[in-house]
C-alpha cells in the first residue's frame, strides 16, 4: 500500500469509492482515462471494496479496453469507530483495497 499512496500523492489519478452510484465511478475512471492518466487507481474501504471490484470490470471491459488491471493490493487499516458488537468505541480494522489500472 505504501508504494501506491507515494504514487498518488505524485499525480491526481485516484477515484475512492463512496455512496454514490456505481456509473458515476465507472464515468471518473472515463474520464481520467480520456486524459491519458495512467496508472488510475481504485481505492475503497470496508462494504464499499465490492463496488470498488465493479467499478473496475465495469471501465475495463466497456469504457476503456485499453487499459488492464496492472495490480491489486489489499490491507487492514485501524481506525477509531464503533464495534458493532459489542457497541464500545475504540480501534476497530477496515478492509482497504487498492486496484491499480494501466493501459496495455
């Protein structure tokens, strides 16, 4: 994960996945593509990775058929929150992936 967030902070080619539709995802991925970004990076946290995995099948073979999945990385990462548990806040571990896109 360290190697991919150096690169990001590099360029501005990273879509991170939120609540919203997948299609809008799918279209920034178009969009930075059309740009000549390469890579483009994926990145989403805990529920949202699925759509993440989605946001990727969906570009690469509809949107931008040049572009591949060059890498994909996952991690853990703490964060402060709410178990849903046990109720408590304190440390709880997230799920993050990373999915990198590179053209060829």
């Amino acid at each position: 994960m360290e190697q991919i967030e150096e690169q990001e902070k590099k360029e501005d080619n990273t879509v991170l996945i939120g609540k919203k539709p997948t299609m809008n995802y799918v279209i920034a991925v178009a969009t930075m593509a059309g740009s000549d970004k390469n890579p483009i990076f994926i990145k989403a946290r805990g529920k949202l990775i699925s759509k993440a995995v989605d946001v990727a099948q969906i570009s690469i073979r509809r949107f931008v058929k040049a572009y591949k999945i060059a890498n994909m990385t996952s991690a853990t990462e703490e964060m402060k929150g709410i178990d849903r548990k046990t109720g408590h806040e304190g440390p709880i571990n997230v799920s993050v992936i990373a999915i990198e896109l590179r053209k060829g």
